[in-house]
C-alpha cells in the first residue's frame, strides 16, 4: 500500500481577521479524518501558500501535524521557486513531523528540465523525507517532462508526482519509464481523477474534498475496487461542484462553499478576491444538490 492514496485534501488555511484561524484549522482536520480522507495536503496551492508568511507557512504544518497525530499521514508543500527557501521549508517540516512534501515545479524563473532536475535534486538531498513532484504548467508555466519525472525517480526519496497538467496521457507514459513500484501517481485535478486512477493513479489531492470529503473518498475508494462503473456515476454527479470550485480563481469558490458548512470564514488574502454573487447561488444550489447542507 503507497503511504499516500485515495482522497487526500488540498487543505485550505482558514483567515479570521487577517489572521490564520487555529481553532478552524483544528475542526476541518478532525471532520476530514472522521469523513474519511486519507491524508492533509496543507500549504499548498489551495492553502494559499504564496501569501502565507514563513512563520505561518510552518506554523500551519506543524499544527496539521500535531492535529493530525499520526492518523492520517501530513504531505506538506514546502515548495518555492527558490530553491533555498524551498530546502528551509522541507527542513522545516521535516522536524515538525511531516510524513512527506509537496514541491511545485519553478514558477515564474522558468527553469529548463536541467534546471527543474537539479532544483528537486537539491531539496532531496538536503532532506530526508519523501518528495512528490508538483506538476501544474497551467501555475507554473513550466512543465516538468516525463523524461525528467523519470530521471528524478531515480532518486530514492522521489516518492511520486501530483499531475495537474489534465493530460491523461501522462501517467500512462510516466508509467513506461519508470519501473518502481513504490513510485506513487497521484492527480491533481478533481476533473480527472477517475480517468487519472484509470490509468495507473493511486489517488487525488482535492480540492473538492474540502467541502465534500466523503463523496470524494468514495469515488476514490471504488476506483481502488476496480469498480469504475459506480465510480463514474459519482464522479458524474459531482463534476458540476468540481468544475465550480474553479470559475474564479481558487481558493474563493472553495472557501465560500466551507464557509457554507460553517468550516471557516470565506476570508481570502488579496490578490484573491471575494466569490462573485452567481457563483454563490450556483455553489450553494449544488451543495444542496449533493445533500451537502441541511
């Protein structure tokens, strides 16, 4: 069994006036373990992590850590287009406990396969923990080749990759050039996970699953039964919520929905901005739809 599989959680981090909301954090934690998530993805894209400060950044992991108590496994994301910062981080959660990390391909330097080889080499190196490649070329306009994926899973503690390129045709590639069996393919689209498990995948980090973390894991847990019919006519009654969560720029539409649940405020850090009034009633109408709300 990979350590990291099924519905893991693209964890958002809950503001309160401006400030990271503990107490928040804590209660989403412990509802996704009693939902059935199979493990907490915080400081990541939907985290919000380019906004976080470094103090909040590891405070954050460490209390998903902490919170998490071994129960689910933490993958925490530790990535960064300076390559220093990024090793700080990996370090950082490394002592906090962190069962693996998360490390996004180079944004904004746009560094060749050469350069995105030695940026994750340097981090695996300079860490001890599992290492899962962050491949989403729609973020960070680089995208890291199968060639180079193959490369780097030579390196024992390349642990796996979260593809969110939506090219399904990726894994089944991937999977040509590299024979370890611990190599973990995980999706980073809730669109495609079934698709994405199809292939070879053994999970998805989902955004989605912030606010419908049973559903998810049930599609996903009926993609490890080999049971693709009934997966994909769950899948089809939450592709409307999944294709909502990103109609404006993540995290609004997803923390509006948690804000639904009474999960945490909707509150967002500049430059994301409040969900607009449309896709409120259409959040708000699928969630009910799903029997999300009461």
């Amino acid at each position: 069994m990979h350590t990291f599989h099924g519905s893991l959680v693209a964890l958002i981090t809950p503001f309160k006036d401006g400030k990271v909301d503990e107490p928040a954090l804590e209660r989403m934690i412990e509802w996704h373990i009693a939902q059935g998530t199979n493990a907490i993805v915080p400081t990541g894209t939907t985290g919000e992590s380019p906004t976080l400060s470094a103090k909040e950044h590891e405070r954050v992991v460490a209390l998903t850590v902490e919170i998490a108590n071994h129960r689910v496994p933490v993958m925490a994301g530790a990535g960064s287009n300076n390559t220093i910062e990024a090793i700080h981080y990996s370090q950082e959660a490394e002592k906090a406990g962190a069962d693996g990390l998360l490390h996004v391909a180079g944004y904004y330097n746009k560094p060749s396969q050469r350069g995105l080889y030695e940026h994750f080499k340097a981090v695996h190196d300079n860490c001890s923990l599992p290492i899962f490649i962050y491949n989403i070329p729609g973020r960070a306009v680089v995208n890291v080749q199968p060639e180079t994926v193959a490369k780097l899973a030579e390196l024992p503690r390349i642990a796996g990759i979260k593809d969110a390129t939506g090219d399904l045709a990726r894994p089944w590639i991937e999977r040509s050039l590299i024979k370890r069996e611990d190599f973990t393919w995980l999706s980073g689209e809730d669109a495609t996970q079934v698709s994405y498990c199809a292939a070879g995948g053994h999970g998805c980090i989902s955004v989605t699953a912030n606010i419908a973390p049973a559903l998810v894991a049930q599609v996903q847990q009926l993609c490890a039964e080999n049971r693709y019919p009934e997966a994909r006519a769950l899948q089809d009654k939450l592709l409307p919520l999944h294709q909502l969560m990103f109609k404006e720029p993540s995290p609004a539409p997803v923390k509006y929905a948690a804000s639904l649940l009474g999960l945490c405020a909707e509150e967002a850090r500049l430059p994301i901005v409040p969900l607009s009034e449309p896709y409120r009633i259409a959040i708000k109408d699928e969630m009910q739809k799903l029997g999300l709300l009461g």
